[in-house]
C-alpha cells in the first residue's frame, strides 16, 4: 500500500491546526483509503497554544505527528526540514490556514500517480 504524507508548517495556528487537521484526514480517509497516510504538522516556535493542541492531536491519531523546532527557522528552513522527515511515497505540502483547499489532495494524487 502507498502512503501520502501530508505536511503541514505552522507558526501560532491554534485556531486552524484542529481544523485543517480533520478535514486532512476525513478527506484521505474517505476520497483515498486505497492509501495509508501520514499527516505532519511542523511548528516554528509558535508562542500561542498551537503546540498543546498539537500534543493531543497526536495522541488521539497515530498517523499525525508533530514536530516542534527550538526557535523558528523560517517559512523555507523549516518545511524543507520537515520533508525530510516524512515517510512517504509522495510529499503533499499544504497552509495550515487553508489557503490550498484540502479537496485539491486527490487530484494531486492523480496527477503524482500519472507521473
């Protein structure tokens, strides 16, 4: 079975890391359970309660996972990071604000399957 990893940088996202998260993983689930996933959240030294909301996003979902830099390493540093940590077939880099709309994830899925 492959697996998707979607990643995820944020930087004080509270608001939006419980989110993003569910509609990450109910469109996976339901649009692509032909696949296993992951889903990686990476915080830049987020000084609001994003990293707590991470923590119990972990532990309620095996497949997300968090990571927490020690001070923030910019919005390029960081992701590139974060792929390097990821495990799976494919990458998927999304905004933890929904600017990419998370219902784009199965075609580009197709379009990684298609070459």
């Amino acid at each position: 079975m492959k697996k998707i990893s979607v990643l995820i940088p944020c930087y004080n996202e509270a608001e939006n890391v419980g989110p993003i998260s569910r509609a990450v993983t109910e469109i996976l689930e339901k649009e692509l359970p032909q696949y296993d996933y992951e889903l990686v959240f990476i915080d830049n030294d987020s000084s609001d309660n994003t990293r707590p909301i991470l923590r119990r996003l972990c532990s309620e979902n095996r497949r997300i996972k968090a990571i927490f830099n020690a001070k923030n390493f910019g919005q390029f540093n960081s992701p590139y990071y974060a792929m390097l940590q990821t495990s799976g077939d494919c990458t998927i880099l999304m905004a933890a604000d929904f600017q990419d709309p998370v219902e784009m994830i199965p075609k580009y899925v197709a379009e990684w399957e298609n070459g």
